[in-house]
C-alpha cells in the first residue's frame, strides 16, 4: 500500500520510531535478568550470594554482567563490607529506587493480564 494509510486507517509514518526515553529504558531492563535483580534490590540491599538464591536460574557470570551494566547505568551501586571476610553488597541508587512504583504497577498489570502460564518463569525469565 506505500507509506500512507494502511489497511487498519493508521498512517504508517506515525509508527516508524519509537519514543527515546523508552528506548533507553528498554535497552537497559528489557535485557533478561535486570529487571528481577531491580525489583529484589527494591525490598533491600542484597549481598551476591542472596541475590542468587533470589533468581536461582541466573548464572554467576550472567548476574556479575547484569550488575556492572546496572552500575554503569546508575541503577546500582556496589559495595566492598570491610572484611573479614570480605564481601561485596549491591543496593539500588536513588535513580534505582525510583523505578520501584514502575516496577509495582509492572506487577499488578501482570497479575491481572498475564495467566499463571504465560510468564518466562518457566523459562527462568521470572520469580524472584
């Protein structure tokens, strides 16, 4: 049909991007993992270990990753406990924890839209 209206009446130069601010969001939590590292971050301060156990299917590897992009992107903020023994806490910034009301209503709409089945869990995508 070209580049004017499509079938549906949409004109189709209206859809061709995609708002920025949401690009950036998506590139940092639309990557597997980051957002459930977010939300356990949410309920408190978690030290590497207790973050495992939170999302069992993540790999060590992957949740270091996901933790130093989260850091870059100023989401949160890792900590060296003075030791012995030493050990390393991650805790949401201020960026970070504003991103819990988001996050909250990002549950709700789950609980409400997506049946039992339909989440990645199973897939270890969810479930903290």
């Amino acid at each position: 049909m070209g580049q004017g209206i499509g079938q549906a009446g949409h004109d189709a130069r209206q859809c061709a991007s995609v708002d920025n601010a949401m690009t950036r969001v998506f590139a940092i939590l639309g990557k597997r993992w980051s957002g459930l590292i977010v939300s356990v971050l949410t309920q408190q301060p978690a030290y590497f270990a207790e973050l495992r156990r939170a999302i069992p299917k993540i790999s060590e590897r992957m949740l270091s990753d996901r933790l130093t992009e989260l850091g870059e992107a100023g989401i949160v903020v890792r900590e060296v406990d003075p030791g012995p023994p030493l050990r390393v806490s991650y805790r949401l910034t201020e960026a970070g924890e504003a991103l819990g009301p988001a996050l909250g209503e990002l549950g709700s709409w789950a609980e409400r839209y997506l049946p039992d089945g339909a989440s990645a869990c199973s897939e270890g995508g969810a479930g903290a």
